[in-house]
C-alpha cells in the first residue's frame, strides 16, 4: 500500500489530466463504472476553476463570446493546473496563454486585455496604503535631482501595442464585446486601488517607462530621463502630476 501523501498526488493529478486513467486504489462500491464517477469528479473541478477565469477575466469573455473563453480557458485549465491551494493567484499566466492560442489570434488585443485586467484583480487584492497627501508632495519637483517616491503597493503598469484601455473602458462602461471606435495607437494603463476602488487610467507618453523606472529605485532625475529616451514628448510635470491625482505615491525620501 503506498503512503498517504503520495495516493493523494497520484489523485490529484488524474482529477486536473483529463486523459489520466482512474488511479488505481480506488474501488467501485456502488453501481456504474469507477472511470464514468471518476470523470462527473474530474468534470466538476475543471468546470469550477474555469469558473474562478471567468469570473477574473470578465471583459475578455465578453470579447470573444462566453462559450468560446469557456473552452480556451478549459485548454488552459489543462495545461495549467493551480499550483497552489489558494486560487486566488489562479490565472497569472493566462495571458501568455492567451496570446500562444491559436484560436485567439484573431483577437489580437486579448492578451493585453487579460493583462490589464490581471492588473486590476492584483491592485484589488493588494495591501493598502495612504496616499502621500498633496500638501507633502510639494516639494517634490524642486529635489528632483535626488527624489525617490515609494509607490502604492497597488501599482501596476500594462502596456500594449494595442489601444488597451479604450477597449477596456468600452467593454465596462458600455458593454461593447466587439469594441469599433478605436484610436490607432497603442495605449499604456496604469492600475492602481489608492483607496477603495481600483481605477485604470490611460498614461500619456513616457509615462509607462517614468513609471517602471521609479518601481525600479530610480530618481525623478533618473526616471524622467529613461522616460525622455523613449518619449521625446515625455513632460514630467504632466506625469507627477498624474502620479499625485491618482494617489500612487506614498512616500517620498532622497538618495544620498
């Protein structure tokens, strides 16, 4: 008789296999077949973490039509079990799922829409902070040569050749699934929750780079130059301010 611990693993990885035979140790008690029970158990535990995806990933179900998420996500269900018993990490690497699915290629936005709204479930779920008030951050601009701002834990930055967030926001808002009045530029969001609720904002440009630089321990100096590197256009008046309006700084200290 094997050990507990590893009955359970065999167990476990026939329910998340759908072409794993019926371990072994168990025994039918009762009418009907061990493997037809086996697959109404295996069926229900697919069915609940496509459930968990669908209910993460609402407007790239909207986009593409509930039954045909449904089935990428049971593809992906098979590919990816969890990892871990606490779902609610579940679902982290579907958007790189989703933009190798070939059936999804005639969507060319989806992945970047799973990210963003991977982003908004982690700024949700993320641990809280009081935004720095307006009054401390004036100050900011004139040291900018040695500032570093601690960012909200919340943070969180999508970019995407595709204009991401306008998709989004049309999805949400007015509940377009197929979303016809798009700019022809590339969008980048910033997510953040500075409070209750999780806001998505468009960033201008640098803005996504301005962004990641300071997550990285870069000066405003150092950041704002990344960001001119990229942007020419990039303002950083325009982009602090930005940061301040949507409560994503919450300390501000200086490098030596």
């Amino acid at each position: 008789m094997k050990p507990p611990a590893e009955l359970e693993g065999e167990f476990a990885r026939a329910v998340l296999d759908a072409d794993a035979d019926v371990p072994a140790p168990l025994v039918r008690k009762a009418g009907g077949t061990p493997a037809r029970r086996f697959d109404v158990y295996r069926n229900n535990v697919h069915a609940s973490l496509i459930d968990v995806l669908s209910a993460r990933f609402p407007v790239a179900a909207r986009l593409v039509g509930e039954e045909f998420f449904r089935a990428m996500a049971r593809v992906y269900v098979e590919k990816e079990p969890p990892r871990s018993a606490v779902l609610l990490t579940y679902g982290a690497g579907f958007a790189d799922f989703v933009a190798r699915f070939p059936p999804a290629a005639p969507v060319p936005y989806l992945a970047d829409v799973v990210r963003l709204e991977w982003a908004w479930h982690t700024a949700y779920h993320a641990a809280d902070a009081a935004p720095l008030p307006l009054a401390a951050l004036g100050e900011v601009a004139g040291g900018a040569e040695h500032a570093v701002l601690a960012l909200h834990p919340s943070l969180g930055v999508v970019r995407s050749t595709y204009p991401v967030v306008t998709i989004w926001q049309l999805a949400v808002r007015e509940g377009e699934d197929e979303p016809s009045r798009l700019p022809a530029d590339g969008e980048d969001a910033l997510v953040a929750r500075p409070t209750l609720e999780v806001e998505v904002r468009r960033l201008p440009a640098g803005g996504a780079g301005f962004i990641l630089a300071l997550q990285d321990g870069a000066t405003l100096h150092e950041a704002a130059d990344r960001a001119l590197g990229e942007a020419p256009a990039f303002n950083l008046q325009s982009n602090l301010a930005g940061l301040m309006a949507s409560g994503a700084i919450i300390g501000v200290g200086a490098r030596p």
